[in-house]
C-alpha cells in the first residue's frame, strides 16, 4: 500500500480542490490500513506494515513530516525499519501531534512529575483504542474473562488523563 501513496510527496499542495484530494487520500488510506490492523499478520509481512505505517505517518503528520525534512530525510529513502526515526518525545509535551486532522475523543497525559509540562497523548477513536487494548491482552495472555484483574494505583487514580488507569479499568471491564 505505501508505493501507492508515495507519490503524493511530489504534489505541491496549493489551494483547496488539492487539499480536498488530500484530505480524501487520508482518509481512505486510513480507513483501509485500520480494516487491516487487527488481521494476523505473518513474520514476513510484518515489516511490510510497519513500512506503510511510517509512511503514512510521514505523509498525514504534519508535525512529522516537517520533523523528517530537518532531518534532512526522504521519507522514500527509508527501506528498512531500523532506519525509521522516532520523534523525540519531547515535542508530546509542546505540540498536539496528530496524523489528519480530527477532533480527540479522549487525551492522556503523563504524571507531569516535579511540576513539568505533560505530555499529551490525543486519541481519535475511543473504540479502536479499547479493541487495541483487549487484542493485546489477548495476544500476550488470552482471554481477559480467564483472568481477575486487580489493581493498585493510588497515585494514578488521583489524577486524571492516566492512559494506565484506563487501560487497566478496560481489561477489568472486559474480563
């Protein structure tokens, strides 16, 4: 799927018939790279997926791709995983980083220790962060209803935006 949309970096966007093109792209992408997110993935495909999933990162993240061009990095030039770069985890804390444009159903925020400024983690779609969450419990223990979840987090619950306190209240809640 990446060869299919690497093409658009050459496009210079200029005016809103373009942007509407855009905007449309994205979403279609995004609506078919979701379908797939949860399908099984074999080993050798796997790479593949990470591979799209940076490159429409590279393409809808604003705040990346400009991130990517001060690197000095063609995003076309990335061929292997290793070679993808993070964002440094500073820049949660100062900017909204989103990839498309949309309004968060749900904003986790780190604990802000020392009186820093938090960090900011904007979630699109409420649902699919609760289907990610149950899948991975899956994956990694089984079935969450075989389990009987507790948890101690006094310090989390005193706060709110903690993404450990609504993952934990899913997994008990789904078990």
């Amino acid at each position: 799927m990446a060869a299919n949309i690497s093409h658009v970096f050459a496009i210079d966007f200029i005016g809103s018939k373009l942007w509407i093109s855009f905007a449309f792209m994205w979403e279609t992408f995004r609506r078919e790279f979701i379908r797939d997110l949860f399908l099984p993935v074999d080993a050798g495909r796997q790479e593949e997926r990470i591979m799209e999933l940076f490159t429409m990162q590279a393409l809808y993240n604003p705040l990346y791709a400009h991130f990517l061009n001060l690197l000095r990095i063609a995003p076309a030039t990335i061929r292997d995983i290793r070679d993808i770069p993070f964002l440094p985890v500073e820049l949660f804390k100062s900017h909204a980083i989103q990839t498309g444009a949309f309004i968060p159903e749900l904003t986790f925020t780190s604990s802000g220790t020392s009186g820093q400024q938090v960090s900011r983690h904007l979630v699109r779609d409420t649902t699919l962060y609760k289907e990610s969450l149950t899948r991975a419990f899956r994956l990694a223990y089984g079935d969450p209803g075989n389990y009987c979840i507790l948890a101690l987090l006094p310090s989390y619950l005193e706060r709110s935006g903690s993404s450990l306190v609504y993952m934990v209240q899913e997994w008990i809640r789904t078990g």
